[in-house]
C-alpha cells in the first residue's frame, strides 16, 4: 500500500491483525496479545473471564488461522471499515488497562486514536473514542493523592486538564457533527457531562440506557444502576445490580458493597467489600476498599 494511507505503522499492524474471518472477539483477544502490550491476564479481565478460559481461546483462534491458513495482510483501504469496529475494541481496550494505572499504555492508546481520526476522519465513532479517551485521562493526575484513591466527587478539580477537556468536547462535537450515535459517541458524551461543576444524573442514566440498548452489556447496566441510584435513591439502583449476573467482577461487588452500605446494611456491605478486595488488583484499590471496609466496621 502506499505509505500515506496509514499515518502510523502500529495501526497498520493492528488492521492487519483483526482480521474479520475471526470473530469479533478474537480478533480483539488475540491481537491485544500480539500488539497490544497486555498480558493473557489483562486481556482476561477485560473480557471477564477466567484467566484459562482465555487462554483456550487464544489457542483455538490460533488454530482457526494456521488450519484455515488465513492470510494476513495490510488491508485495502476500502476494507479498512470492516475491520474497524474490532480495531476500536482494541485501543479501547489498551486504554482501560493503561488508565488502571499502567501509563505508558494510556499514552499509545490516545497516540493510536490520533492516527486512527487521521486515518478516518469521516468516521465518527473513531472521534468518538478519541474523544472519550481524552476527556477521562484529563482527570489521570486527580485521580490519586498520595498514592490513594480519590472518587471523582472528591478529585481537586485544579488538577484536571483543562486543555484535554476543551480537546476532548471539540472532538465530541465533530462526532456528533457527523451524525454519530453510536456506543462510543454515548460514553464520550457520559464522561464530558461527569465534567461539569454539578452531574445532570436523570440525563446520564438516561445516555446509560440507550447505551443497554445498544450493547447488550451487563457492565453498561451496572453503570446505569449507579446513575439511577442517583436519581431515584440506593434502593432503586441495588435492585437494577441484583438482576445482573456479575459475581467475580470487582466493580460489581464494591457497587453492591456501596448501596448497601448507604441503605445502612452494613454487614451485608462488609461481605461484599470483602469479595472486591479479594478481586482488586491495584494496590490504591486495596487500600480504598480496606478503608470503605473499616469505616463499615466502624
């Protein structure tokens, strides 16, 4: 291909990779193993499933390529959207590992999305998550004080970056220019309303509902639980959380943990800041959960 059709020859690789005669899950899987710097570990926890359980995947996608003999080649231009939903998921992916805490994968996440908007600019979900990436690192430095954890209704605003907001809601708004509706266009737009001095949360809750309907994934119900608990109270967002089939996913135990905590069940909390402790696998988490945990026992 000519040199000026990828801007970033990372990116070429990762079109190369997701390749759409894997499905769309192993396309992600196994080029985040490949090229994305994540571990089979990371990538496991991403798709909330057991460590092994990846693996076999990996394995049987390998297999489905060597049997098949798949080739794998720099795509023509004109196949580049095909393949794009797959490459979103991948940057998406390396971002949340690297805003975990892992920085160095946060900042090739967001150098990816700036090649990939080069690289597609009428595309608007590929401004999209441009967009929602840098409107949530802009809160990166926030985000711990002294090596704890802070909430963001606690975070010293002073420390957001002013100037990934007003980038990130400029890109937002060329995403929505271009008529864009999709699942990262709704996130971007979530995370600039978090932004505001005072959260509009009947439009959050509101954005987390069209988002269900357009996944179909149980962590985006869990988000809008929260939101709702904000709206219509704990009781109401404890019981959106018990529908949902989440057991062994952090997040989950220590946002049951929270409602229940806030409905004064405190050792029904307990138990399940106990389980999200024991699924942490940051040390700032472990030691905001042991906090959450002794205040509970207090």
């Amino acid at each position: 291909m000519e040199e000026r059709t990828f801007p970033d020859e990372r990116l070429e690789l990762i079109f190369t990779c997701c390749h759409p005669s894997l499905g769309l899950e192993a396309q992600v899987a196994l080029t985040l193993r490949a090229l994305g710097g994540l571990t089979t570990e990371e990538i496991a926890r991403a798709f909330l499933v057991p460590e092994e359980t990846m693996k076999r995947r990996l394995s049987r996608a390998k297999r489905k390529i060597r049997d098949a003999g798949i080739p794998f080649s720099v795509p023509a231009e004109h196949l580049l959207p095909e393949r794009l939903a797959a490459v979103l998921a991948v940057v998406y992916l390396i971002f949340n590992e690297g805003y975990g805490g892992r920085v160095d994968l946060a900042a090739e996440a967001l150098r990816l999305g700036t090649a990939l908007a080069e690289l597609m600019p009428d595309e608007p979900e590929v401004h999209g998550l441009q967009a929602l990436m840098l409107l949530d690192d802009a809160r990166r430095e926030a985000r711990f004080a002294g090596g704890e954890l802070v909430l963001l209704p606690d975070q010293d605003r002073s420390r957001w970056d002013a100037a990934k907001i007003r980038r990130g809601r400029e890109t937002l708004d060329r995403a929505l220019a271009l008529r864009g509706r999709g699942p990262y266009v709704v996130q971007a737009a979530i995370a600039s309303l978090h932004l505001e001095e005072t959260s509009d949360w009947p439009e959050i809750a509101g954005l987390y509902g069209q988002l269900v309907r357009m996944t179909g994934s149980p962590v985006v119900e869990l988000n809008r639980a929260i939101a709702v608990a904000e709206v219509e109270g704990a009781e109401s967002g404890l019981a959106l959380v018990d529908r949902l089939d989440l057991d062994g996913y952090q997040y989950f135990h220590s946002t049951r943990a929270d409602l229940l905590r806030r409905l004064g069940r405190a050792d029904e909390a307990r138990t399940e800041y106990e389980r999200a402790l024991e699924l942490a696998h940051t040390e700032p988490e472990r030691r905001f959960l042991e906090r959450r945990l002794s205040e509970v026992g207090a």
